[in-house]
C-alpha cells in the first residue's frame, strides 16, 4: 500500500503527463507548418521527415514578401485589428461601467439582448451585417470591415469589463469625488488604472477577432485594397498550383504578431494585476 508521500508523488507526475501530453497535441501542428516552411517543394512531398541540408531553404520567405502582396494584406489587418481594438475598448468601457454603475431602466433585458448575440453562429450573421454594411455605403472598404468585426468582439469585451467594473470597491470612486474629481477624472485616473488587466485581456481578445476573421472581411472585402491575411491564405491555399512552402511561410508571418502580442500582454497582465492592487 503506497504511502501519502507515495500518492502525492504519483498525483503529481501523473499531472505532469496530461500537461506534457496536452501541450504536444497543440504544438505539434504550430511546429509541424513552421518545419515545413524552411523546407524545399520535394522534401514536402517526399513523406520524409528528416530532409538533407539541401532541402532546407528561405526561398519561400523571400517569394512570400517579395513577389506576392502579403505587405498589403499584412497592412490591411493590422490597421483594421488596430482600428476595432480602440473602438471596442473606447464603447466597451463606456457601455460597462454605465451598466455597472448606474440604475438604468431595462438594465437586465438590455443586458440579455446584447449578450445573447453570442448565442448565435457568425454565418447567422453575415447577412444582417452585409446588408447593413451595403445600405450605410461602406461596402468594400476598411471602416465597414471595422464595424462589422466591432458586432462580433464588443458583446464580449462589455460582459466581461461589466464584470469587472462590478468587483471594484465603489468606495475609491467616492473618495476621488469628494477631492473634487468630476466623472471623466474619476474613470479616466482611477478606474481605468486600476482595471488595467481586465482592460488589457478585452483588448487582446479584440485584436485576435479581427487579426482571425475571415467570414466578415470575405463578404465585406471585394478588391486588393481591403483583403486582409486570412484572405490572403485562402487565396494561396485554394490556387491551382497549391505551394505548400508557401502557404507554410505565409502562415507562419501570420501567426508570429500574435505570438509576440500574447507574451506583451501576459508581462503587462501580471504588472497591472500588481500595480492596481487596492491597499488597504
């Protein structure tokens, strides 16, 4: 009969495992596209594995950033990512702590309303935002993307600012009245810094909607001057001569900024989390 030391030991490794195990089952498609990116049109083809050093190349690299429009679409999604992620979080805040502070009639149906757009597949969508999009003139350009991403990220940034405006203690907002704060100095040096890692996670959520969207900038999006990188792949990948390494390279360049902006907002989460922390 194992000991508790025993048991704890075995708890422990067998946690270890599933974690070990979990990690390769989603890294190994991340690293498998980036293996293959460095590699020749034959050594993808061939079944190997393992390729000789001459099958190894950055020409892929090269075609994709010189001979393509990828800085286009690149350009495109950043804007357009930049763009919805200020908007949401400009509504998103505003729309929050007015549900959290203050008694509004209807809070809870409105409420309900807007959170239950969640509920509903975004192919439901697309054409209640196409033809909104179409009759307001901003069919096949940057901004009608922006506003048809922001339906589909702002419902979730405001539920969870809500619930985090909700947390806070009501009484620092009390105290900064009383030194004579009006509403905007109240939610702009108090609130706002203390709900930096909430702040922070809506509008990282924002981004990756709009960085990984393809169904509304696919409608939205008819020309070369609004396509962005998830339009881009699937041009590539859908050609007639399909260029694995290609593909591989091109989607490689995509997934890297988000990689980058992750580990920025992870440092900058455990910071706000610190700094923001309410002494008592």
């Amino acid at each position: 009969m194992m000991t508790k030391r025993q048991r704890k030991t075995v708890r422990i490794t067998l946690t270890y495992i599933i974690v070990v195990i979990a990690f390769l089952f989603f890294i190994t498609p991340m690293l498998w596209i980036t293996y293959s990116s460095f590699r020749t049109p034959d050594t993808i083809l061939s079944g190997k594995i393992f390729s000789p050093a001459s099958g190894y190349t950055l020409s892929n690299y090269k075609v994709v950033l010189s001979t393509t429009d990828f800085p286009i679409y690149f350009w495109n999604s950043l804007r357009i990512g930049i763009l919805v992620t200020l908007f949401a979080m400009g509504l998103s805040i505003v729309g929050a702590y007015g549900l959290s502070r203050y008694p509004l009639k209807g809070k809870n149906a409105y409420i309900m309303g807007v959170f239950s757009t969640q509920m509903f597949p975004i192919v439901l969508l697309l054409i209640p935002i196409y033809n909104i999009i179409f009759a307001i003139g901003l069919f096949n350009t940057a901004v009608g993307i922006v506003l048809g991403q922001l339906m589909l990220c702002l419902p979730f940034a405001v539920w969870m600012l809500k619930g985090y405006f909700d947390n806070l203690p009501k009484d620092i907002e009390d105290s900064a009245r009383i030194d004579g704060c009006n509403l905007f100095q109240t939610l702009w040096r108090i609130v706002l810094p203390i709900s930096a890692p909430g702040i922070m996670v809506a509008a990282f959520y924002s981004f990756v909607v709009s960085w990984g969207d393809y169904l509304v900038v696919s409608v939205i999006s008819q020309s070369q001057r609004t396509a962005t990188l998830t339009l881009a792949l699937q041009r590539l990948s859908s050609s007639l001569l399909l260029r694995w390494g290609q593909v591989a390279a091109a989607t490689v360049l995509t997934i890297v900024p988000t990689i980058l902006l992750f580990s920025f907002v992870q440092t900058r989460l455990v910071t706000g989390l610190t700094a923001g922390a309410v002494k008592s």
